[in-house]
C-alpha cells in the first residue's frame, strides 16, 4: 500500500510542435489509483493506493492555457477507468483527472486534453495560485496528514492509506474520503475517514476517523 506521506511526483511538459489546435498526451504506470492534475506545462502525479505511479510521457505542442476553448478529453487508453474530475474551463485552467486500475500489477494507460486553438484567456497562474485553485494533489496530501495526526494522537502507529478519492457530488467539491489502517500494540485497525478542505487556502475544516 501507499505510505502515508507520499508526495506528488511533478513533471514539465515537452513541448513540441506549435500552432494549430492545442494538445497535450499524458502516458502514466499506475499500480492501484492515482490522479493526474495538469496546470500549464506543469503536471502533479498523485498516488491514492497501491504502489506509487510514474510518468511515462507528458507532451504538447503548447501549455493548458487558463481558459481553454471547447475543451476535450479523450484518445482514452488503459484496462481499467480513466475519468475527468475536474474540466480546466471551470477550475481556472486545472484538469484533474482520476485513474482506477482494478487488476494485480501495473497497467499503463493514456489520455488527451484537446482544445481549440493553441492557447486563449490569461496566462494561467503557478500551482496553487489564482482561480479556486488549491490544488487537488496538496488537499488531499493535508488531509491525510490530519487523518495521521488524528490516529498518532490515539495511539496508533504505521498508518497506510488504502483508498484516497475527493468526492464529486454536487455540493460536496472540497471533501476528501477514503480508507487507512493503523497499528496499536500487535493488531491493525481500519478505519474510515473524510475531510472537508478549503482548496483556496488549504485549511482544513474538520476530520473525522470511524473503525470499519
């Protein structure tokens, strides 16, 4: 499973072609889920279970621009589920996107983010920056520290975190859910937990922790 503290591997974009429509192509290893967040030509790779995921390609012929023209997400390719988390025109230029590989081993997958024209709108603000945007990579990262603090308070040890997942329903944007297990003396403990954080600021607003 995932450590608990594991961070983001970040890549930059290579850059490649110019003019026409824009594009970029992403190829990530993902063993169990991850998350892919794109920003500009800058790219967050977020382990939520299973052995950490590495970049394999992020290429485009210019950089996501902050307000992206008839946006498209597709050329889809993997054995489990690709899906769009969050669409760049609606997050100030930040595409979110979520990977769930259900089978054993590594499986390769992936995907384009298409728009018309190479760029359009504003330059697009650094990571964490500008437009609601706290990125979903760091929000998920602040909960997990909280859901640590919260179990080493208790009195457990070797926390790992199974399943990480924000939860997309309406209204529910800035809430964090998922699965860990803990150890306190010889036996381990599961438990589930949720997060309500402010993605402008990274605060967190409350943690809860239930056994399973």
């Amino acid at each position: 499973m995932q450590p608990a503290h594991a961070n983001p591997a970040s890549r930059r974009a290579t850059i490649r072609g110019g003019g026409g429509n824009g594009r970029c192509t992403i190829e990530v290893s993902v063993d169990h889920a991850a998350e892919v967040e794109i920003s500009g030509d800058t790219g967050l790779l977020t382990t939520t279970a299973g052995q950490p995921a590495v970049w394999r390609r992020f290429q485009c012929n210019t950089p996501l621009p902050r307000n992206p023209v008839d946006f498209r997400f597709g050329g889809i390719n993997g054995r489990g589920t690709v899906r769009l988390l969050q669409d760049p025109r609606s997050t100030g230029g930040r595409a979110v996107v979520q990977i769930n590989d259900p089978k054993g081993g590594r499986g390769t997958y992936t995907f384009d983010l298409q728009w018309r024209g190479p760029g359009g709108g504003a330059p697009w603000p650094g990571p964490g920056q500008g437009a609601g945007g706290f990125p979903m990579a760091r929000a998920i990262r602040i909960c997990r520290d909280s859901v640590t603090e919260r179990l080493n308070r208790d009195g457990y040890s070797y926390v790992t975190f199974e399943r990480t997942i924000p939860a997309d329903n309406p209204g529910r944007h800035d809430w964090v859910t998922g699965r860990v297990s803990a150890k306190r003396g010889f036996g381990t403990t599961r438990f589930s937990f949720s997060c309500s954080v402010d993605f402008r600021s990274g605060e967190v607003r409350s943690v809860d922790v239930s056994r399973r």
